[in-house]
C-alpha cells in the first residue's frame, strides 16, 4: 500500500538516491543528522512517498511568512522527483494532492511550484 509522509533521518539513502535523478550532474549528499533535524521544522516539511519500505517520490515543502495577509504563510515546493522506474503510476499526481491538502491544513494563501 502506497503512503505519503514525513521525511525522517533514517530516509537518508533512498532520498540521495532519487535527488541524484533530480541532479544527475551533482554530487549530492543527504544526511540522517539533517533529515533529522529538518523534520523537527515547523516551516520546512520534506514528504516521501513510499510502497512496501520502497521510497517512489519526494517533494518539499516550505512554509514561508508574507507581510501581505497577516499570519497566513505562501508555500514553495521545491526538489519534486517521482523515480523513474515509477513515472506515469500517478505517484505525482498523488503527492500534490497530498501538499495541496496540507497546504489547505496549514491556511496558505498559494502555493508555488519551483
């Protein structure tokens, strides 16, 4: 059964292994210690999604202060990547409707894709 949640530290491999996908040309490095810590943030929100222990895609979310509407944050995605041994699934499709109702949860005013 596929689900959508928060990215822990014990994430580390599986999303260095998909960011590379994202970067194909960077040397990217991703830590338990910082997945850890990220995943303590009020406004930085990593989210997996995964099936049987297999990570399939990744998406953050930042929740960002406006002084144009009081208390009410923006959201900016940024470093979306479904694998691509899993594209066309609707894992995608699936994960913005996920942050689109987390979103909703946390009284964003838009939400910005990167």
């Amino acid at each position: 059964m596929r689900s959508i949640r928060r990215a822990q530290g014990a994430d580390a491999v599986s999303l260095q292994v998909l960011y590379q996908e994202l970067h194909p040309y960077e040397n990217i490095e991703v830590t338990s210690s910082r997945l850890e810590s990220l995943a303590q943030s009020d406004d930085t929100h990593i989210f997996v999604s995964e099936e049987s222990g297999e990570m399939l895609a990744t998406a953050t979310v930042f929740l960002c202060q406006d002084v144009l509407r009081g208390d009410t944050p923006f959201a900016l995605v940024e470093n979306m990547v479904v694998s691509s041994h899993y594209l066309r699934e609707g894992i995608g499709k699936s994960l913005v409707d996920f942050i689109e109702s987390f979103c909703l949860e946390k009284n964003c005013s838009r939400i910005v894709l990167l």
